[in-house]
C-alpha cells in the first residue's frame, strides 16, 4: 500500500459489543465546525502522524503506522486502553495522559507520545478489515485503513469535547433508520459499512464490506451516500482543474433519476453502469436522464445512457438544444415542475423532486431539490473545489448572483455541487459564494481606481490565483468588468477598464 502526494494515511476503529439482539457500534460525532464532516456521526479515528511508525524494528511502514496509529486514536478519543500497562493506569493518570497526548505545544505533544508507545506496544485486539481511499471528488483525499475492535472487556469509552462532541452505542437498524428520517448525520463510509451489516450477523456483514471495499480499490466506481436515496457517483470528467470529476447523481426508490451522468470515456461509462445496475436490481426503474446544463462535462454518457435505457432526457430546452447529439426523447424542464421519484427512503410517503431555474452560468442551468430532505442537486452553480467560472456571452454574473440569492428563500440542506465534495450546511456555502464574489468585485473596484488593461488587472485582482488557472480567472474578470459596466461602475477606454 502506497500513499501519494495529496492522500493521507489516516486509520478508522469499528468497536461493537453485544450479539444478536443486543449487538451495538460505537459511533463519534465530530464538531460541527471542523471542515471535514463537521457534524457527522464517524468511527473514532484519526490522521497517521509520522511519528506512528518511528521506532518499528523493522522499519516505518504504512501498515505499521496506520495500526499504531488506530490504538493511539483510539485511546485519545474514546480512552479505550488496549495495552496492559495503559489499561493498568488509575482513573486520573489516564486522563492526564489522553490530554496531553492531543495538547498543541508540539514539544509537550511528542513527549506525550513517547511515553504512550513505551506503553502500548501493539496487540492482537485490532482486526484489519480494508482500506478505502476518498473518491476523486476530493483535492484532498484519505486512505483509510478500517480496523474492527470487540469492546474489551472492563472498558468503557468516554469522549472528551473537542474535535468530538460525543459518542455512544447505537443499534444498527435503529441509527440507520434515524438517518432514513433525517434526524442525524451520518458519514458516507460509516453508512457503506452499517448497510452491510444491517440484517446480517457480525461477520458475514464484515466480510461482505471487504469484498466490496477490495473492489473500489481495484478501479470499481465507489457509490457515495450522503442522503437516504441518493447515490453520488464522481465520475472522471473533461472539466476544469483543480476538479478531476464531475458528481453524477442518482436519486429515487420507485421512479430512479439519473442526474448528470459526465462518463465520456467508455471504460468510464462502462463503471457507471455497473454501479446503475446494482442500484437497478435494488428494486425502482429508471424514469429520466436529467441535466442541469450543457456543457461538456456534465453530459458525457447522456446520449448512451437515454439509448441503452430507452428514456427520455430531461432538462432546461436552452439546454436540450444544445446537445452534441439529439436523444431520441426528451422533455424540457421548467421552474416549479415536479419530477416524483416514488416513496420516501422512511416510508414518510411520496417523494419529489422539485426543478429551480438557476440561471447565470448558463440560460438554461437548472437545480433540482427533493421534497424530503431539501438536498440540492446544484449542477455548477456551487462548487467545493473552487469558485464557479462566469464566461462572458454565456453567462451573466448579475443574473448568475440572483440565482444564489433565489436559494436563501429555498428550504435547502445538504448540497450536491457540480464538483467537489456534498456540503452540509447549503444555506452556509451559498452565503460564502456570495461574500466571496462581493470581496472579488470590491478588489477589481479598488483596481480600477488606477485603471489597466486585462492582464495587470488580472496581475492585481488574482493575485492569489494559481497561475495555472489564469485563463479561468481571466474570464471571470471579464465577467465581473461586464457587471460593473452595465451598473455605471466602470467602463472601457481603448485597451484599458477604468472606474466610472
């Protein structure tokens, strides 16, 4: 196992008590204002810190490290010792000990740490189950290595408020059907383990969860749930860096939609439709092949999947007129239709989809948000990994800016963005594209005081940009020029823009 550049080895500890009946997983929730799954119930776990391996006899090695590190997170998190002498330590030793391992004084931290490895030399306690690396969606990505514990006996897990607000023994059919009723959050790997063993004894469960885990790592297309219904599929797109994928959406229990589906490639497409396929067999049928918009890379398998199903393609017709390829069938989409995508996941009764007209990107980009949940499906008009590009002549800036204001009025939750990773708080991420398109404008108004040509006010207003992506920023320049001209606020004079 080898990790690269922007994957962080990281460990995940599945501790259960209790058969049959009385079985029970410990789960975590995170802070809700850390940035990765803030808020989100998890499994106690953690980052490898190279210390974790310093010392092996025979060398640091990932493996190593990933299960020195499950115990250290393990014992810091829930003060579960699986070593003797840990274990042996009174109530206020080990707290003493557990606080100082996480203190921010690095000096004071590492000192800790010694003194817990001189302690806690590894055991037979920890069961490897797989490793699972994040999906592509994601600049930042994790390969987890998941281990399995059985509460030992004579300990009982703790949390200390910090990165951790609090643990606790769940049921796995009772905490999954709380998610079904979107009374909690919980973390997508944490949910593709609980499926698994949801009706199942422990080991056939954990065994059915290394199977399907060794398959993501051989290149099968790993299926993500974030929300009851939904299946988010990144799929390797021709889209503009630093994303890599575009998300692919698939909604529904009785009447399946497909949203996006951006598979260009064939063995791209061909990933897509195994993962359409399980999730086909699952029950439902597909109803419609829905875009938010036109471009490139969001639409890559639309023509092969509308063939190969035999269903029609659904969306804005600006956009339906822009296809490559006209499909055989088509329906065109407009604000305030409803798309029923069958019966809730909780059996709360029926489910829909509810089309917004968002225009600004493009005329015709549309976002969809279910009934149940108010999950948004919002194409490109957000993003996680970056800002979203306004291209003049395509799009609007001003009108592209109603459309995020238009969500503020929307009963919105989670977000399914066009690329990057789902964001929890919608309401949150729509607020922040807004002050970050209005500290944008004030920069290029500030700019315009002294006035330029394109390129030394490109110099100016994205200073902060990776000079890979000028080309990007250079047209969103333009657009925001393009808004302030049309306001009265700045205008052109031969090769240079100036305020007004």
């Amino acid at each position: 196992m080898t990790g690269q550049p922007s994957t962080r080895l990281s460990a995940a500890i599945l501790v259960t008590r209790g058969e049959g009946s009385s079985f029970e997983v410990y789960l975590v929730r995170r802070a809700p204002e850390l940035r990765f799954f803030g808020g989100f119930l998890a499994l106690p776990g953690g980052v490898v810190d190279p210390d974790d391996a310093a010392g092996d006899e025979v060398g640091p090695d990932l493996e190593r490290g990933a299960l020195v590190c499950a115990e250290r997170e393990l014992f810091e998190e829930t003060g579960i010792a699986l070593s003797a002498p840990v274990g042996e330590l009174g109530v206020g030793a080990r707290r003493e000990l557990r606080a100082a391992l996480t203190v921010r004084d690095r000096e004071q931290r590492t000192e800790a740490r010694d003194r817990w490895r001189r302690m806690a030399r590894g055991n037979a306690s920890l069961t490897r189950l797989y490793c699972i690396t994040t999906p592509p969606f994601s600049p930042l990505r994790y390969q987890t290595v998941t281990y399995h514990l059985r509460l030992p006996g004579g300990e009982s897990p703790s949390i200390v408020p910090g990165e951790l607000v609090e643990g606790e023994f769940h049921a796995v059919d009772e905490i999954l059907k709380k998610w079904e009723r979107g009374e909690v959050w919980i973390a997508p790997p944490v949910v593709f383990l609980l499926e698994r063993l949801r009706g199942e004894s422990l080991v056939p469960g954990l065994e059915q969860a290394t199977r399907a885990a060794r398959d993501f790592e051989r290149g099968k297309l790993h299926p993500v749930r974030f929300t009851p219904g939904a299946i988010l599929l990144p799929l390797l797109s021709p889209t503009h860096p630093p994303a890599t994928t575009t998300n692919c959406l698939v909604l529904g229990t009785e009447r399946i939609q497909v949203i996006d589906p951006a598979a260009v490639e064939e063995a791209e497409r061909e990933r897509l439709v195994v993962a359409l396929e399980e999730r086909l067999r699952e029950g439902g049928r597909l109803d419609n092949i829905l875009i938010t918009h036109h471009h490139p890379d969001h639409i890559g398998a639309v023509g092969f999947l509308a063939g190969r199903y035999d269903v029609p393609v659904a969306g804005h017709p600006h956009a339906l007129e822009r296809l490559p390829r006209a499909p055989g069938k088509t329906r065109a989409l407009s604000d305030g239709d409803v798309i029923p995508l069958g019966d809730a996941p909780d059996g709360s009764g029926p489910w829909e989809l509810q089309v917004l007209h968002t225009p600004g990107h493009v005329e015709g980009h549309l976002a969809f948000r279910d009934s149940r949940y108010g999950t948004l499906v919002a194409g490109d008009l957000l993003s996680t990994v970056s800002t979203v590009v306004i291209d003049p002549g395509e799009g609007h800036l001003a009108t592209y800016l109603l459309s995020l204001e238009r969500l503020l009025g929307e009963d919105i939750s989670l977000v399914y963005p066009g690329h990057g990773l789902a964001h929890k708080d919608g309401p949150g991420l729509v607020r922040y594209f807004l002050a970050h398109r209005k500290k944008r404008e004030d920069k290029l108004l500030s700019a315009l005081l002294l006035g330029g040509t394109i390129e030394e006010l490109l110099a100016t207003v994205y200073d902060d940009a990776d000079p890979r992506v000028h080309d990007l920023a250079r047209r969103s320049l333009l657009s925001g020029l393009e808004k302030l001209a049309e306001e009265g606020r700045a205008q052109k004079a031969g090769t240079r823009w100036e305020a007004c």
